[in-house]
C-alpha cells in the first residue's frame, strides 16, 4: 500500500496534467466521432481551469472554441419536440471566442466566469432601470464577451482581455477590482441603492418596464405591496376581463390593455415569479399540442426561449408552432392563434390574455423586438402532474407558416444579444435582414 503523501503526489500530479472530465464527455465524443471540448464536461469545479488548459489536446486552439454539446440528457428530452439534428461540429469550429459579433461566438450555459459576470450584471440592470439605453448596450457586450471567455480569468492572463472585442478600460479596470476585493464597488453600492431596489422589483411585473417603474417611482411607490394598494389588486385575486382581448383585437394595444395585463402580472406575481423546471415545460408543450390537434390536426411545436438554450429553469413557455403540410401549411396557420386560444380557454387552461396579435401588428409590450407572426401572450394555469396545487404560469404561443418556422425559431430561442448580433452579423456581413418571420 502507498503511503498517504504518495497517493496526493500522485493524484496532485494527474490533476495538474490531465483534463478531468465527467463520463457524458467520452459517451458524447463517441457519438460525434471525435473528442470534444470539456468546457461542459468539467467534472470538479475547483480544477476547471486545470481542466480546461489541460484540454488543448483535443480542443481546437486555432479558433479557441469550445461549445456546449447537449449532454444525453438533454437531447433525450428536446427529442420529443426538435426535429432538428444536432448542430454539425464542422460548423462549430468555425465558431471563435473572440469573434465581434456573439451570434459567432459559442458560448456554455455556465461560464468559468460565472461570479464576475454577476457582478456586472448589477451594473447593466441598473443602467436599464435608469433607462442608460447605450451604457447598458455596453455593459450587456462586456458580459456576453466574458461569458464566451473558455478560462478563468486570474492575473496571469488578464492581459489577454485586451485582444477581446467590447472590453474598454472601464470594464478592464472593474475586473482587475474584482480579482483583488472579490467585488465590484459599484455593483455593491447599486444594490444598497433603495431605488435600484424598488426598480428592480417593479420591471419584474409583466407589463412594467423601466420607464413605467420610474414613473410609479417618482408617484412615491417604494414596494410591490404599495404596487397592490395603487392597482387595487388582490394578491391571487384577477378578474376575468382579459379574455375580452378575444373579442376586441383592436383594444389589445391600448393603455388600459397595458394597465390590465400590469394588473393581472401584479396579481398572480407569487406564481409568475417561479422557475418552470423542463419537464414541466415539456408537459406543457404536449397539453397544448393536444388540444391544438383538436382545432387543427398536422400542427407542430418546438420549445424555443430559454428552455431551447439548455437552461435548467425557465421564467416563461416560449412554443413556436406551424403546420407540416408545406403547401398549405400557411392557410391552415392563419388564424389558428385565436382558434386555439380560445379552446384553451373553454378548457380551463388560460386564465388571461395579455396581449393576442395577427400578422402585421405591433407588440406593444415588447416594442424593440416586434414581429409580424401570430402570437398570444397568455397565463396557463395547471394542476400538473408533480405538484399538488394549481399553478400560473407564463406561455407565449407563436404561429409561423412553414417556410418562415425555422426563423422563427431562432428568433424566439433568445438570447437577447445573440438575437441583436444575429440581425447585425445577417445586415453587416451578408447584406440580409433576419426577422422572426424571414429573411
Ligand atoms: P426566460 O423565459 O427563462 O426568462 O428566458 P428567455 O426565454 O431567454 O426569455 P424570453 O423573455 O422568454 O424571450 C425569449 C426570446 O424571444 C428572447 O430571445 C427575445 O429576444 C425573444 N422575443 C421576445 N419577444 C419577442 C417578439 O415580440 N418578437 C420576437 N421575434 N422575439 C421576441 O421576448
Ligand atoms: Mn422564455
């Protein structure tokens, strides 16, 4: 038997040397036909940067990249709603950390610097509650470039941020704060800031937005309970007025629409401030595929926003849908957004409506992203199977004919940068405009 300090030598030496991985690394590179990246596959956290250095056998160091390959698991449960195949890895490699535009930059769901983009992200939310439009746009490059980032930033290779696109001095020397202190002072002094608190709290209410939160901010309204009293809203309680959005399409734009749906977010907040775990996405997705076959049989959905990405936990249901009949795909999706909406609603599936559009209109509450698809902005409400009690959750259901499905897809699979630098990359690079509902 080895004595105790030969076995640590030992086993100090392999970490330093080897890339410690977890098995779904070998399963998953046998299914691609060569070895992987491990940025995804790191089996201790505390040698991921052991890990990830020591990976540069296998990893492409030309273009630096390195990608998050959906795990067994995952492709597992995406299988019953994704037709797509899984992304080609030749294209992936074309993909590069330091590339301008983050629509060409992969980048993993958990990042090596994870704490730091954090901190930062304190300041971006502060600038966007203030309004800051393009300090936030700066602070918002900075963290999707860091995030992208495959190592863990140390003293020893801050240098090497400079060759990075979108990292100025100030966030340079913020960084350089926070591998000192741990912190960044003015993320900590932006939360102990009380307004930063109550905006914060207020934008978390579908509905209100930065400019709507000022604005009760300066009436004098401190916290989401002052928020009730001003709304009149009962916590739990909503009246069912919404579903007159059915009847009035028109009226789905106006302010006291916008007032309705703030009213509605206000009053269900305890269960619309919820994390939605993926299977429960998953069983969402089939409930709504199954009465959609009831108004129209050949439909089929992909689960985009977030859940798409990999996140483990999901704020809102985001299910694209169309038709499979190529040809006349496009007629039969016409006006299926109202059609199923209203069968869930006999159902007793949506509570509410807070927004309900046709093609060519304007999404009033999410103006910098509007686009002309059929959509209904809804509150699902559920017994499912895990839980007990009833509960509301936020589905957005978005209708596309057949040949525009995959545009919409992407376009609702988010993220919000990768969806700005994808309309750029298509606009700078390719001359093309990209739109959820074309190119
Ligand atoms: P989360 O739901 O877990 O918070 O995360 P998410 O799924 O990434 O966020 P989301 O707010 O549900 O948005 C999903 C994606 O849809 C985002 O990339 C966003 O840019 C996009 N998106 C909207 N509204 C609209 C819209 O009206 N038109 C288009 N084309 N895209 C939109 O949020
Ligand atoms: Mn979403």
């Amino acid at each position: 038997m080895l004595p105790h300090y030969t076995v640590y030598l030992f086993q100090y030496h392999l970490q330093k040397t080897k890339a410690i991985v977890t098995p779904l690394w070998l399963q998953d590179s046998v299914k691609f036909g060569r070895p992987l990246p491990c940025s995804s596959y790191v089996a201790i956290h505390d040698l991921e940067d052991e890990t990830l250095q020591n990976c540069d056998t296998v990893q492409d160091t030309s273009s630096g990249s390195s990608f998050h390959f959906p795990s067994g698991a995952e492709k597992e449960s995406s299988r019953q709603t994704e037709p797509d195949e899984l992304i080609d890895a030749t294209e992936v490699e074309s993909l590069s950390y330091n590339a301008k535009y983050s629509c060409l930059r992969p980048s993993p769901l958990v990042c090596p610097n994870q704490s730091l983009v954090k901190e930062i992200d304190v300041i971006r939310r502060g600038r966007n509650v203030e309004g800051e439009e393009r300090s936030m746009l700066s602070y918002s490059r900075a963290i999707s470039v860091i995030k992208a980032y495959p190592h863990v930033i140390t003293e020893h290779n801050i240098q090497d941020l400079h060759a990075l696109p979108f990292l100025g001095e100030k966030i340079l020397s913020m960084i350089e704060e926070f591998l000192r202190t741990g912190r960044i002072t003015e993320a900590q002094k932006m939360l102990a800031d009380l307004r930063f608190q109550s905006l914060s709290a207020f934008i978390t209410i579908h509905g209100i937005g930065p400019h709507t939160a000022r604005r009760l901010y300066d009436l004098g309204l401190r916290t989401l309970e002052e928020l009730e009293r001003y709304y009149e809203v009962k916590p739990g309680v909503t009246d069912e007025e919404t579903m007159s959005l059915l009847d009035a399409e028109a009226s789905a734009n106006t302010e006291a629409a916008v007032e309705q749906s703030i009213k509605i977010g206000l009053a269900l907040r305890h269960d619309l401030s919820q994390t939605i775990p993926r299977e429960e996405v998953e069983e969402i997705n089939r409930t709504i595929m199954r009465e959609l076959g009831h108004v129209q049989k050949g439909c089929k959905s992909v689960i985009a926003g977030g859940y798409r990405r990999g996140k483990p936990q999901s704020n809102d249901v985001d299910i694209v849908i169309t038709h499979t009949d190529w040809n006349l795909g496009s007629q039969k999706v016409k006006g299926l957004c109202r059609k199923l909406v209203q069968r869930l609603h006999e159902q007793g599936f949506v509570t509410h409506v807070m927004h309900l559009s046709g093609f060519h209109e304007h999404n009033v509450l999410r103006t910098h992203h509007w686009d002309s698809l059929e959509k209904a902005l809804t509150v699902f409400v559920w017994r499912h199977n895990s839980s007990r009690r009833t509960v509301y959750r936020r589905v957005d259901l978005i209708f596309a004919a057949p040949e525009v499905f995959w545009t919409a897809v992407v376009g609702w699979t988010g993220s919000t940068m990768f969806e700005r630098d994808l309309r750029l990359w298509a606009k700078q690079q390719k001359g093309m405009k990209f739109d959820s509902s074309g190119m």
